[in-house]
C-alpha cells in the first residue's frame, strides 16, 4: 500500500511546527531506507520512496510549504512540481533503475549513504553499476586439473574464450569484468559470474589435490611383480608393481595429481585390482586346483571366519 496519506508532514512523519532541519532529518532516514536501489524489485517500497520524494519536496521549500499550510496549493504541490515528478521518475516505473530527483538529493553530504552507491553526473542525476549475470558452464574433469580454454556462446550472441584454471572445482566460480549487464547513466558494465560444473571421470576421483584411481593388474602381475603402465591426468607413467601384491594395495605416483596455484601438483594413488580373464583359462584352474597351498591359506583369518 502508498505510504502517502495525501498530507506531506504525515508522510515525512514529523509534526506541522516541524523545523526544516526536522524535516531534512526525516527525508534523510526514510530515503535510506526506502531508496529502490536498495530494495530491489520491492515495488511497495519503491512507491513509498515515491510519495515520500513528493512530500519533501514541497516541505523542504520554505515558500512551498507556507503556501501549503495556506491552503494555495494542495498536498501534490503546485501542478508544475507534480508534472516534473513524475516526469523524474519514468525511468524507475519503467523499471530502469535510474532514479533521479531534481533537487531532492541537493542537500546529501558526500558522507551519505548514497555516495557508496551513486556518483553525480548532473544536477540530480546518479549513476549505477550494471549488475552482475550468472552462467553456468560444464567442463571436463582433466579440463578442471589441468586447466585449459573453453569457448562459450552468451545468450546476446557473443563468443568468449573462457580461460578454465589449472586445479579449478566443481562450483567455483569465474569473474568475467565488465561482460555483465550494461551500466545506467554512463557507469561501469557488471561482470559475469561464470559457476563451474565438473563432469565425473570414468576412472578418476578427486581427493582435494590429489587423485584416485583402481588399477586392474593382472594374476600373473600381482604373483610375481613387474612394471606397469598407469594413466595420469598428466599421461601414462610406468610404475613397479611388488610381487604378492594383493588386491588393495596402493601406489604412489608423486606429483602427477591436481596443479596447486603455486605450481607443484598432488599424488596419484592408484590402488590395485586383481583382474583375472574374462574367460576362464582351463590351465590356470587346474593349476589352482592342484595347489597344496591354497587349502591351508585363509584370506579371512582376519575377520574371524
């Protein structure tokens, strides 16, 4: 609902001996308040900054308000006055954000609170900061570890080669300066806020900066040991399997995980998977078969069972 009653003291909330001082006090508290930049998208607020412009406007002009009081004017002001209010504020019910008040601001001490918000550019006049535009952008998991480019299309048109840092995370998100929604009344462009979504791996997990991955070897490798080749987001590395390697152990690749911002990477851990042919090798299970030693070894001794 309006906050103007159709009388400016009541909208200003001050008292009819009120001193001008009083009254600029008043103005000042509320416009803090009630300023459309500072509720944004609340239209009742907006109105109410509105009405209370309005209100000042005739109370803060010691001529104005003693014609008021006399009753030659009514509580909108002198016709002129009301056309130029309006006139003033057909950006902002337009929705344009720019909110000018012809001499309502004339009396704010660079202190105020607006100045963080606005700076002149004529009498009256203020300017805005464009606001800042939200995207989101899926990349690769070695695209996020590595770092890269990636080349997107805005909605406007525009083509951006986005540069993806080294060790960038799922929901990080990039600034893009000056890419934003344009400025109001000659101020600078907002940025655009680019949030990261990193697509799972087939085989690679995350861990912090470093990397985890299961590493099939085979029967044979995990008896008798040897060397292997193992992917890192960097390319294959050859690294020693140790003979009687069971299932579950781990390896260690140092400084082949995610890049750090200081330039040093952290580990691949690829822990081992005793794989065995897909189809069954009838030597090898009458080798098992007729190993003495396999019935007097319990894996499970450890569980109790």
């Amino acid at each position: 609902m309006p906050m103007n009653s159709g009388d400016p003291y009541d909208v200003l909330g001050v008292k009819r001996d009120a001193s001008q001082k009083d009254i600029q006090s008043a103005y000042r508290r509320k416009a803090k308040k009630l300023h459309p930049d500072l509720n944004p998208g609340n239209k009742q607020a907006e109105q109410e900054f509105k009405d209370l412009s309005a209100a000042y406007e005739i109370l803060r002009d010691e001529e104005k308000r003693g014609r008021f009081d006399r009753g030659e004017i009514d509580a909108t002001g002198a016709e002129s006055a009301q056309r130029r209010y309006y006139r003033d504020f057909a950006d902002a019910d337009a929705g344009g954000g720019v909110y000018e008040n012809g001499e309502g601001f004339a009396d704010f001490g660079g202190d105020d609170i607006f100045a963080e918000f606005f700076s002149r550019r004529g009498r009256g006049a203020f300017r805005r900061r464009g606001a800042d535009v939200r995207y989101s952008m899926e990349i690769d998991f070695l695209e996020a570890v590595n770092g890269g480019t990636h080349q997107v299309t805005l909605p406007e048109g525009q083509t951006l080669d986005i540069r993806i840092p080294p060790g960038a995370r799922d929901g990080q998100t990039l600034r893009l300066r000056g890419k934003g929604s344009a400025g109001e009344g000659g101020a600078e462009t907002g940025d655009a806020l680019i949030e990261l979504h990193v697509r799972p791996h087939p085989f690679y997990r995350r861990d912090g900066d470093d990397i985890r991955l299961d590493l099939p070897i085979s029967l044979r490798e995990a008896v008798l040991g040897g060397k292997v080749r193992v992917p890192t987001p960097t390319g294959p590395v050859v690294a020693s399997v140790p003979e009687n390697s069971s299932s579950g152990r781990t390896l260690r690749l140092k400084g082949k995980g995610v890049t750090r911002r200081d330039g040093s990477r952290g580990n691949v851990y690829a822990t081992l998977k005793i794989v065995l042919p897909e189809r069954p090798d009838p030597e090898l299970k009458a080798f098992v078969a007729g190993w003495a030693a396999a019935n007097e070894f319990n894996p499970r001794q450890a569980m109790g069972m």
